[in-house]
C-alpha cells in the first residue's frame, strides 16, 4: 500500500507556509508603502486579496472532488488558518516597528 501523509501535517505545513508568506510580505508590503507614502488601509485590501487568489486553488479542487478531498480540504484550512493569523497580526508588528 502507498503511504500517505496525514491531514493534520498537510494542515500544519500549509498554515505555517501562508504564516510566514503573507506575514513576511506585509512586513515588507508596509516598509515600502511608508517609505513611498502609500495608505495601509489600501494595502491591506491588496494582501486581503492576494490571501483570498492564494487560496483558490484548494478552494476548487474541494469543490471539484467533494468525495476525495481529504488533502485539498486540509490544505484550505491550514493555507486559511496561516493567511488570517499573518494578516492579523503583521499590522501589530509593523505598528512596533514605526512603519504603521
């Protein structure tokens, strides 16, 4: 038989991915609107956005295959989980770094 990888480490690997993708970015995405004077609120409509396009493919695949979906459904929690939590708490730490 194939050995297969459990949904809980598929879930894991896709949150801390999106946590450490999308935290990063905002980071970086509120340095360089700082520095060039853009509005945060506009950015983070853009990462909103760009979360939402991250997860898409999961997304469909879920929708697609509603009986064998077990790793696409673990996937789109976990890409989920990790795109709130980074979008959530990267204003906090751009805040403290002077950039918001």
């Amino acid at each position: 038989m194939g050995e297969f990888i459990p949904d809980y480490l598929l879930r894991e690997q896709a949150a801390v991915g999106a946590l450490v993708l999308f935290g990063v970015l905002r980071v970086i995405g509120a340095a360089v609107a700082y520095e060039r004077g853009w509005r945060i609120a506009a950015l983070e409509k853009w990462f909103v956005v760009a979360a939402v396009v991250y997860c898409i493919p999961q997304l469909s695949d879920l929708l697609m295959h509603v009986y064998g979906a077990h790793a696409a459904a673990a996937e789109f929690e976990g890409k989920v989980a990790g795109c709130a939590i980074a979008l959530f708490f990267a204003p906090i730490l751009g805040h403290r770094l002077g950039l918001e």
